[in-house]
C-alpha cells in the first residue's frame, strides 16, 4: 500500500538529525498543520502529541519516544501499515543505546539482528494481546494457516466477515488434512482430542469459511496440507503474525508470539514457507 509520503523514507535516516528532517518533510508533505492542529488530532484519536513534544521531536535534538513518531506521522496521513517509520525507530534507538553504554558484542548483534529481522513486537498471549482489529481494518491479502483455528476464527468473525466483503480482498486458509491418518493422530494427540473430534474441528472451520465465502459472494481458498504443524501463522498484507505450539496438554493462550513486516529477515521466512505451504496443499 502506498503512503502519501512513500518517497520520504526514514530508513535511510542514519542519525537523530537526519530522522528529524523526515518528519518535518512528513510534515511539510501533509500542508505544514500547526502544533495545536497536530495535539487536536491526537486528543481526537487517543494518541498523545502535545505541542512541546512535538516541536521537541522535529528539532531532532534527541530520539523522542516511538509512540509519539508513530501518533505524529499517522496524524501527517503516514497509514499504519507503513511500517517503515517504526523499524526506523527501533535502528536508532539500538544505535544509541550501544553508544551510550558498554554492551558487548553479542548483545550489539542481538540488537541489530532484531531490527533486520523486522520484528515489530514479542508477546505471549496471541489470542486476546495483540491487536488484531488493527490488523484487520485494511488487509485486502489474508492467508491463515491453523491445524483448525476454531477458536480465532470464532473471536474474529465479524472482522473476516468485513474482509471478505472488501472489493479486490483475497483469503486463502491452510488446515490440516482431516484424510491424512498420521496427520490427524499426532495432531490429535498434541490437542488432547480424539482422532474423530479432530477431524470434526477441521471440517467445522472448512464448512465455516465457505459459509462465510457464499455469504460475500467473494471467494475463499481452503485448503488441506498432510503433516505436523510446528506453528501457526497469519500474514495481513505486509505483517504476519507467527504462534508457537506448546507441548502440554493443558490448554493455555501463553505460548510464544512473533510479530514481523516487510521488509524484514522473518518475514521473508513466512512468505518463503508459505509458498512451500501452498505447493504441498490440496483444494478441500
């Protein structure tokens, strides 16, 4: 998605000085608003930006907080999705940080590493942390791969709803195969179900998915992959969102949870597994 400043682009900002001048030039992109125009917004929309602040911020004597760059460039008419100012941001603060202070080696690598990767947030609790309504309120490409996902898609169905009844919008689901038996038995054991429960949450979610695709009138892909899942994940355009599975048996939302946009390391391993995904997969 393109922004209305896309040829400013604060990833080639190499100090605090020179990330200041991009926001001015965001500024200046969107008609120069004044600092009260700016806090109006924010008061508005929930996202602090007094006037001090602000003005702190533009003259770029120091890195100002991430919430502020983020709440002042969607206030310039920066879309959320463009998450380059955000990845901008964790560079700078990485840099200063190893400036300011004596870490060693190891932890400078992890620092940067962590920016290459794209890596926009770590959390544990995917099903009710993260905040997926952002997520959902401009994807027009959608792709969810869940051994079932019954419980996601139950929490979310007003907003798929919304996104399949977007003109140009795309969703394709990946599901476990309820045919393939060594598939549903480890499957089964890994989720405490039997084999025929199993095959039951899968056809479920199917049945679900194409209800929702007649009710639209737009298409949605389904489809079945054979094998064991290691984790799940669902990719919003340019973001993606990746959950570990845990080993126990006793239900619980607190498993690992990855965050990630393009351009970024983890990222490009989500679109390059994504793409085996669907070369291994079937139509149901």
């Amino acid at each position: 998605m393109t922004s209305p400043a896309d040829d400013i682009d604060p990833l080639n900002a190499a100090s605090v000085a020179e990330f200041a001048e991009c926001l001015r030039a965001v500024r200046l992109r969107a008609g120069n608003p004044s600092y009260r125009a700016l806090e109006l917004w924010g008061d508005r929309n929930n996202i602090a930006l007094p006037r001090s602040t602000v003005q702190d911020a533009l003259a770029g004597r120091r890195l100002p907080r991430k919430p502020l760059v983020l709440g002042l460039v969607r206030a310039c008419g920066i879309p959320a999705t463009d998450h380059r100012w955000d990845l901008a941001w964790t560079r700078l603060a990485a840099h200063a940080s190893t400036a300011s202070s004596p870490r060693t080696n190891l932890q400078q690598q992890l620092t940067r590493d962590f920016a290459s990767a794209g890596l926009l947030r770590i959390g544990s609790t995917y099903l009710g942390e993260l905040e997926w309504k952002q997520l959902f309120a401009e994807v027009t490409e959608l792709d969810i791969v869940v051994a079932y996902g019954q419980t996601w898609r139950n929490m979310h169905a007003r907003e798929l709803a919304q996104v399949a009844a977007r003109p140009h919008s795309r969703i394709r689901v990946f599901l476990a195969d309820p045919d393939d038996d060594l598939t549903v038995a480890v499957l089964a054991d890994r989720f405490d179900a039997t084999p025929d429960e199993l095959r039951e949450r899968i056809t479920s979610t199917r049945r679900a998915y194409e209800a929702l695709s007649r009710s639209t009138h737009n298409p949605i892909e389904v489809y079945y992959r054979p094998g064991d899942r290691v984790f799940s994940f669902y990719r919003f355009d340019d973001i993606a969102v990746v959950g570990l599975y845990s080993h126990s048996r006793a239900r619980g939302a607190g498993v690992p949870v990855f965050v990630c946009a393009r351009p970024g390391e983890l990222f490009d391993f989500v679109q390059d597994e994504l793409a085996v995904i669907l070369d291994q997969s079937r139509l149901a």
